[in-house]
C-alpha cells in the first residue's frame, strides 16, 4: 500500500509540481483581504501639528475603499513617550495623544465599519516603555508588580551590594538585538539587572507571571469591546525565554566576539509556550464571536522559520505573517517560486497563504528592487492567493527616506503641495517628505491611466473576481527571468501574470512553449507603466512578444460553457483525480 502511495505522490510531484494550490470554497472576510499597514504618525496630520492622526486616518478612508483595501493595520497608538515608533508603550488603555482621543478612534472605527472596512490593531506584549508605571512600580518592588518583568541579580551580586563601585557581572551571554549590547540592564535603585531583547528602554514583560497574562487579556477585552476586528501580535517570537538562563551557544567558536548574530538563539526565541498563548488569545477573540458571529483574527509578527510558524496555524492564529518573499536570496523568479511553493504545500491543511513584501521595518520596493518592479511586485502581492499585506504608499512607488531609522516611514505623498499634502500646518512633519513627492503622489497618478496608483487598482480589482477569491494557482519561469503566474477556476476566467524580473534586458516571450492548450488569443487586462501594452490588446499565444525591462502584464482566458479547458483547469482537475485515488486505496487499506 506505501508502495502505491509513495508512486501516486510522485507522479503528482513530477508531473504536476507547478500547481501549487487548488481551488477551495467558501471564505470568511479575512481569507482574500488586502490588509493596509498604516503608520500613524506618517499618514494624514488632520489638525496641523506635523503628526498623523485618527482623523487624517479617517478622512481618507474613501480612498482606501477605492483602492480596493478590506482590513486596515494600525501600527501602535497607544500612550507613549514615541522614543520607538510607539512600540515603546506607557499605558495600553490609552491612546498617544499626538494621535488624537479614544472618542477620535471609536469615530475611526465606526466609520470604518460603515465603509465595510476591518480595523486590526497592533499588539505590542513583549515588552513596555520604561515609562510605564509598572515598570516604575516594579522597580521599587511594589508588592503585586514587583516580578511583572525578568530581574536577575548579578554574578557578584554580594560583592556588588557591599561595594558600590564594584562592577555588577551579567546573569549569561544573552544580547540585546538593536544596541549590540549584553540584555542585561543593570538598575542601580532596584540593584538588580532587568532584561530587555532590543534596547534599553523597552523591558522584557514577565510572562511566566500570572498577573501579567490577567493584564493583556483585560487589555484585548477593552479594545475588542470597543470593536476591533483583529490583533497583529508584535515580536512574538520574544515573548518568552528560557528558565535556565544558560550561555547561549555561540555560531562560530573562532569569534571571539559576544554579538548576537554570533549566537544560536536557542533560549530567547521560539520557545515552546508561546503556542499556549496564541491559543488562550484565541479563545478570547472566540468568545467574542459567539455574541456576534463575527471573526476577529490574529496576526503574528515573527521572523522564525517555516515549521515554527505552521504551528502558529494550529495554535490558531490566522495569520503568522510569511516574511519569507522579502528574504535577499528569494528575490529571483526561482527564488519567488521556491518561497511560494514551499510554504503553500507545506503549510497546515485549511491554512490560508499570505503575503508581504514591504512593511515599516524594511525597505521599499523602489529601493530594494528598483523602480522598474514597482508595478511588478505589487501585482505579485496582489495576484497571490490569500492574505495581502501591503505597507501604505506602496501603491504609488514610495521610496525609502535617507533616514537610518525611519526609512520606510515617510509621510504619505498625497499631492504636490507643501508636506506633499499630508500636512497643510505651519509645523514641519515629525521626519522629512521625500523630495519626489512633487511628481510621485496621489493626486497626480490618480490622473494618469498608467500610473502605479491606477496599476494597483487595476489588479486590486480582480480580487473581487471568483477566480481569485477561490481559484488555484500555477507558476512558471521563462528564459530564467520572467516569472508567470495563472490563477484559474474551472469555469471562471483565468489570469495570467508575467512580470520580467531582468531590470536591464528585454525578453522575448512564447507563451505556447511552455503552457499547453491555452487559447489562441489571449487579452491584456492591465500593463504596468513601463510595459508598452495597453488594457484590451491581443496577443497570440503562439507568438513571440518582448517584455522590456521590469515589465509587468496580465493578460486573461475567458471561459465559455462548452469550451475547451485551458491547461491550468486541466492540470487542476487532474491533481484532484489522483488524489480522490489516494483516499480511496486509503480507505481500502482501512
């Protein structure tokens, strides 16, 4: 019976290893979004003061809807002293007030469910400000929050209480990921070392502390009464470290060197528990939707490998967020290929994919790639199936600022006027506009038919489709270069996406060299500006045809009742017969 099994597998292996994944059927609001990343302080400054706010988010909640986004993702708000981008939270039941009031976010919210939008908020629980009062009050051991984050006394700590000018020696090697610097933090009031995973003023919350698990859940019960559809769970990958506090081993002994990419992280990150909390979250945003029937989602930000975050799925998070397509080495049509057929075939059966290829921590499209792909990637994000996490500006080809910290956080480019529009105050903006706000912003490609903006909405639009709600997906790459998408629904039209990763040559294209028995003709849907092909034109399957440099197109198959399948429908239906084969042995063999 193995035998047979392991036969069948392979066959569909060799034969059909392109189609990665099959159609599915009905979805819940969350399994075809498009989720928009804003940051706050750099979207729209509705009252003048050179910040963004929840008014300026609102006010251009329209043009969201119009973009085709379905959920919107709000980087942190809370009351902080914004010394980290507000991941530096003081009180989490308090909203900055830079950002406005909580009333201003309960009218956000409101009118955004109005428009059919979904709101999901960023949940920061790894660590606090420490500004925050229970880092205050556990600094000068207050009874209940004294143990609320992770102190350790000093090696020496004897030596060091009898002499002050004794130097405390750390708990272990453990390092601080931003500052290159030991995570132990010595307080001199308390005489003891806190422990901090990124930088000094962000201490490590204790989560092996009941009261502390009591804290966040009545936190996300506040927020979800007031009707958040979701949380995206930041740095969960620190949430917990090991009880041990043993060395962590080093990568390469000849290095002299304590730093952290010279350490196997094998006690500070990915530790077994978090499993746990994922679910206990889960079970909150579970009661909730008991009430109403509607589903609220959890988001995770981890940049962990593949078999960690497929557990995130069964733990219950909806959305362990795939950071995968953003690696250096994955930035090739086989490298995009491998990423995407790796984690669809091996990700939890039901799980929904989804992607991201630009966010507040990494660089922009234009910068990365060149602006050549910017209509290439985002058709690329878009045309996946699942979850598309997009980074607000995206859309118009925002470049990264010549800012070391907040690169990718410049204000939106709304126009040309003054602060591009995303402030008509006399303060400057809190960080620099980009200087190409001037001929790169919203107002401008919202008049041009072949801008990015007007690219973006094109392709957004086909989400709507049924073959992109629930279709398959089939992937190939011609001449090493141009990396082809089909998404297809037996019985709906199919979609073709081409996108010429080579920025500095011209490739020639026939379609029919590698895609069997696709129709004669196929037309273009959507070109992406620099590709020469406009919305309606033909183009013969059987005939050679160039792809300038970065070039992007989409072309469709329409299906008739009666007509021919094309290759991919064919392929789809295929895959499903050997597979109905393999659950018959399967039951044969019960």
């Amino acid at each position: 019976m193995m035998r047979w099994t392991f036969l069948l597998i392979t066959c569909i292996q060799l034969t059909y290893c392109k189609v990665i994944v099959r159609p599915i059927g009905e979805l819940d609001w969350w399994q075809n979004s498009i989720i928009y990343e804003i940051f706050p302080l750099s979207f729209k400054d509705s009252d003048g003061d050179g910040s963004g706010d929840f008014k300026g988010i609102t006010q251009k909640l329209d043009y969201l809807v119009d973009l085709g986004v379905t959920a919107i993702w709000i980087t942190p708000f809370f009351e902080s002293p914004l010394e980290s981008g507000g991941y530096d939270i003081s009180n989490y039941l308090e909203v900055e007030n830079v950002f406005g009031t909580v009333d201003d976010f309960k009218d956000l919210l409101n009118a955004a469910h109005s428009k059919n939008l979904k709101v999901i908020m960023d949940f920061v629980p790894n660590h606090t400000s420490d500004k925050h009062i229970w880092f205050k009050r556990s600094v000068n051991k207050d009874t209940r929050y004294a143990d609320y984050y992770i102190w350790k006394d000093a090696k020496n700590q004897a030596e060091v209480i009898k002499n002050n000018t004794i130097t405390p020696i750390v708990p272990n090697n453990w390092q601080m990921i931003c500052d290159n610097a030991s995570s132990w933090v010595w307080h001199n009031t308390r005489k003891q070392f806190y422990f901090t995973q990124f930088i000094k003023n962000l201490p490590d919350l204790n989560f092996r502390n009941e009261k502390v698990h009591e804290e966040m859940k009545n936190i996300l019960n506040y927020w979800l009464e007031l009707g958040i559809d979701g949380i995206r769970i930041d740095a969960l990958k620190h949430v917990y470290e090991s009880e041990s506090l043993k060395d962590e081993p080093k990568l390469k002994n000849n290095n002299p060197e304590v730093d952290y990419i010279n350490l196997d992280h094998i006690y500070t990150i990915d530790q077994d528990e978090v499993y746990d909390l994922i679910k206990e979250w889960h079970l909150l945003l579970d009661e909730f939707k008991q009430k109403d029937h509607r589903t609220r989602i959890i988001m995770t930000e981890s940049y962990s490998n593949h078999s960690i975050l497929y557990k995130y799925y069964t733990s219950g998070a909806e959305v362990p967020t795939n950071f995968n397509l953003m690696e250096d080495h994955n930035s090739t049509p086989e490298g995009f290929q491998r990423a995407i057929e790796e984690w669809i075939t091996k990700m939890p059966f039901g799980s929904t994919f989804n992607s991201v290829f630009q966010n507040h921590d990494h660089p922009r499209f234009p910068t990365f790639y060149g602006t050549e792909l910017i209509d290439g990637l985002n058709a690329l994000s878009l045309f996946l199936p699942g979850v598309s996490i997009v980074l607000y500006g995206g859309e118009i080809g925002m470049e990264n600022l010549p800012d070391r910290i907040n690169y990718a956080r410049g204000p939106m480019q709304w126009d040309d006027t003054k602060y591009a529009g995303f402030s008509d105050g006399t303060h400057e903006p809190w960080v620099a506009v980009h200087p190409d706000y001037v001929t790169r912003n919203v107002k401008s490609e919202s008049s041009d038919p072949k801008s990015y903006l007007n690219f973006f909405k094109s392709v957004s639009k086909l989400r709507q489709t049924e073959t992109f709600k629930r279709g398959g997906l089939a992937t190939n790459i011609f001449n090493d270069t141009v990396f082809v998408l089909n998404r297809f629904l037996p019985g709906h039209e199919n979609y073709t996406l081409l996108i010429n990763m080579d920025t500095n040559y011209t490739q020639r294209v026939r379609l029919s060299d590698k895609i069997s028995n696709l129709k004669d003709s196929l037309t273009v849907v959507v070109g992406s500006v620099n590709s020469n092909f406009d919305t309606g034109k033909s183009i013969l399957t059987a005939d050679f045809f160039d792809l300038s440099p970065g070039a992007t197109i989409i072309l469709t198959e329409e299906t008739e009742a009666g007509s021919v399948q094309s290759s991919s429908s064919q392929l789809y239906i295929t895959l499903n017969l050997l597979l109905l084969c393999l659950f018959f042995i399967k039951i044969c063999n019960l």
